[in-house]
C-alpha cells in the first residue's frame, strides 16, 4: 500500500504512476482486434518513418556529394598551380661528335726485288728508322754484270765499226771530189763518175747504220746498267721498316708479276687517321675544321689536328662520309693500326636550342612542350634532333629564353593559369682549399 502524501494546504497527493495506473484501470480495456488493428496501423507509420529518413538522408548525402563536386571543381577552375620552369637555351655554333677512328700511316710502302739474285747485304731490320735513300740491302747479280761486260765490249766494237765508216766516208768524199774535174774535162769517163757517186752515197749510209747500231748498243747498256742499280735496294721516303721478310743469302726474284716482297716501310712522322661520319653530321663537316685525336692507352694526351681530307659521297651501306685528318707525330707516340675516338668540331647547319628533358610531353598529339605565355601554360609541338641524356636539341616550337614547364601535370591545358617558381640559382663553385 502506497504511502499518501499530503501537500502543503493539506491536500493529499496522489503518486503519478499511481494515477496513471487508476486511470488505467478505470477505462475499459479494448478488445483483441481492436488492439491488432491499432498496433498494425502504428507499425506502417513507423516504417513510412523510417522510409521517408532513409530518403530524405539519401537526398541530403547526394546533394551534399553534388555541392563538394562543385565547389572541388569551382576550386580547381580558380586554382592557379605553382609549376617549375626552366629557361630555353640556345645552342653553340658548334657541334661536338666523338667516333671511333683508325690510325694509319701517312705513306705505306710494300718494296719488291726489280733484280733477280741473292741478298750480298742487309742493312736493316724490323723497328729500324731510315732515311730517304738509305741502303736498306744490295744484291749480288753477277750474271747481269756478265751481260753489262759483253755489252760494253759490243759497243766497244761498234764504235770502232763507226770510225771505219766514217773514214771510208772520207776517202770516197775525196775521191769524187777528184774525178769530178777529170770527168768534167772528158779525161775520165761518166761512168767512173756515177761510181764515185754512189760509191760517196753508199759510204755515207754506211755511217748512220754505224750510229745507228751504237745508240742501240748504248741504249740496251743503259737499261743493263739501270737494272744493275736495282740491285742496290734503298729507302723511298723516311719511315720505320714495318715488315722485312729476306736475309743475307735469300734469292730474289726479280719478275714485275712475281717479284720478290723484301720489305715494308712507313711514314709515321705524320699520321692519318681514318674516320666515318654519319649522315646527321656529315653535312657540316669539310676540310679545316678542328679534331681532336685521343687513344686510350694514353689517357693524358690529346693529339690535335685539323680534318685534310673527306670524300665527296657517302657510302651507300652505312650511310657515313669517309673523313681524314693528319696529325703531326715527331716523337712517334702514335702507332699505325691503332684504334682511337676523334672529336670532331662540326658547324652547325641549322639552328637549334636545348629544352630539359624533363620538359617533354608524350601523348597522341605527339612530342610537346609546355610554355609559359602571359602567366598561362601553351602547349607547343617540337621536333626532336638529338637526344643529349638529360637534355634534348629541338630545332622547332621553342626559342631561346622562352620558359618551359618542367614536369608538367597531366591535367594542364593549353590556355591554363599557371604560377611559375623561380628557377634556382645555379651551386657555387666549390673553393678551392689552400
């Protein structure tokens, strides 16, 4: 039994739930189908409920979804990116290319035996340095010596063979110019006189055979005597011998088709080197223009020279320009044969700039860059002519000094705002310490 509670004016106050459960009590209570329909109608009312949240949930997610897409994009249409840039520099007059050479002797020179006979002497050997005229090796030939004797001795004889024409020459000049005052005053006969004639006729034509027969003989000496010097092989020009390939006691031929190889002699005071050049380059190279020789075995010297020489046409196989320069080699530090690079210093034929690679756009509209025009990205196409690593030679689309974006967003668009950064000031030089 509830307590009763009595108020201030001596009221007595009833308990709430006490109250609420008389109350209760006193209504009567609905019957079953009643109770169902009701709570039925309450349960659809709470479902709309909850349906009508979810949607109005649903539309306000969505709307709040809609108004960040647009505000992001609003932003990003209003957004000014700050990009990296990079200036445009204009390339040198000059192109430096490096490619492989060969060096080889300024002048080669493969002797032959011209005399057939045995090696007397031999003065040199394989490393030797000689000079101009130099006796590098005498033959002994002594049948050719055999046939100059028997030749002097004929022409010996055809000399005499001479004086005794010319002096029959003589007697009949003589004799003819005595009858020829007989026969005119009738004391000899004309016959006599035609006989004295033709006689002088006779004598004379016996004279020019005479010479005739001793020029021959002079002649046909001459070469006996000429093949003879033959025997004495010597030195065409200064050089090394390269290669010698007879000794003392060797028989030498001394056929013109089968003659014998002795030696093998090089100029290497000067030296040619032998390099080709490829058709991107080709077009600016020509006699004169600066080359430097470097060999790999000697790291801490350059050899320099100029281009002497270059063949007209290219080869139509490689597609390369047969280029020559000579270096001068007073001390002999390079050796024919040996491989080397030549830095050749090509003029430029068309004009070019340098953009960083990093500045290079690939897409389907091919090879671009991005330019920085009134604070605003314009995208241009370039030509690439030669890939320098981590630079770039374009002849087209860019000039020097312009700005160009370094990696460039993917969404950048020609025409949009940009923010360049400035470029970083290039390091120091390192100090030297004393």
């Amino acid at each position: 039994m509830n307590d009763l509670r009595i108020d201030p004016e001596g009221q007595p106050v009833l308990d709430l739930q006490e109250t609420v459960d008389r109350k209760t009590e006193s209504q009567p209570k609905p019957p079953p189908e009643v109770r169902r329909r009701y709570g039925g109608r309450l349960l659809t009312f709470f479902a709309f409920l909850l349906l009508a949240a979810g949607l109005a949930l649903g539309a306000w997610r969505y709307y709040t979804l809609q108004q960040q897409v647009s505000d992001t994009a609003e932003q990003q249409r209003d957004l000014v990116p700050s990009v990296r840039v990079a200036t445009v520099e204009p390339n040198s007059g000059i192109v430096p290319v490096t490619l492989p050479g060969t060096t080889a002797a300024y002048a080669t020179a493969s002797i032959y035996a011209r005399a057939t006979g045995y090696i007397a002497k031999r003065n040199v050997d394989i490393g030797d340095q000689v000079k101009a005229g130099e006796l590098l090796a005498d033959l002994a030939v002594p049948e050719l010596d055999d046939q100059i004797s028997q030749n002097e001795a004929t022409l010996t004889q055809l000399k005499a063979a001479l004086d005794q024409a010319q002096a029959n020459l003589k007697l009949a000049q003589v004799t003819w110019n005595r009858d020829t005052k007989l026969v005119n005053q009738g004391w000899a006969t004309q016959q006599q006189g035609t006989i004295d004639v033709q006689n002088l006729k006779a004598q004379e034509a016996g004279v020019e055979v005479a010479k005739a027969n001793v020029a021959s003989q002079e002649n046909l000496l001459r070469v006996l005597r000429q093949d003879r010097s033959y025997a004495s092989v010597v030195a065409p020009f200064d050089g090394v011998i390269t290669q010698r390939n007879v000794d003392v006691g060797t028989l030498v031929q001394g056929n013109t088709t089968s003659g014998t190889f002795m030696f093998e002699i090089m100029q290497n005071d000067v030296i040619r080197v032998s390099v080709y050049v490829p058709q991107d380059s080709a077009f600016g190279v020509e006699p004169g223009i600066e080359a430097t020789v470097r060999v790999p075995e000697i790291p801490d010297r350059e050899f320099t020279g100029r281009v002497t020489r270059i063949a007209d046409a290219l080869q139509s196989g490689t597609r390369t320009l047969l280029t020559e320069v000579d270096l001068a080699n007073p001390d002999g530090a390079l050796k024919p044969g040996a491989y080397c690079t030549v830095e050749l210093k090509v003029p430029r034929v068309s004009q070019s700039v340098i953009v960083p690679a990093d500045a290079l756009i690939y897409n389907r509209d091919g090879l671009q860059v991005a330019v920085v025009n009134d604070g605003k990205a314009e995208l241009r196409k370039v030509r690439e002519t030669r890939d320098l690593g981590t630079r770039v030679e374009v002849d087209s689309g860019v000039k020097a000094g312009e700005q160009v974006i370094l990696d460039p967003p993917v969404y950048l668009a020609d025409g949009s705002k940009v923010q360049p950064q400035p470029e970083p000031p290039p390091p120091a030089a390192p100090v030297a310490s004393k």
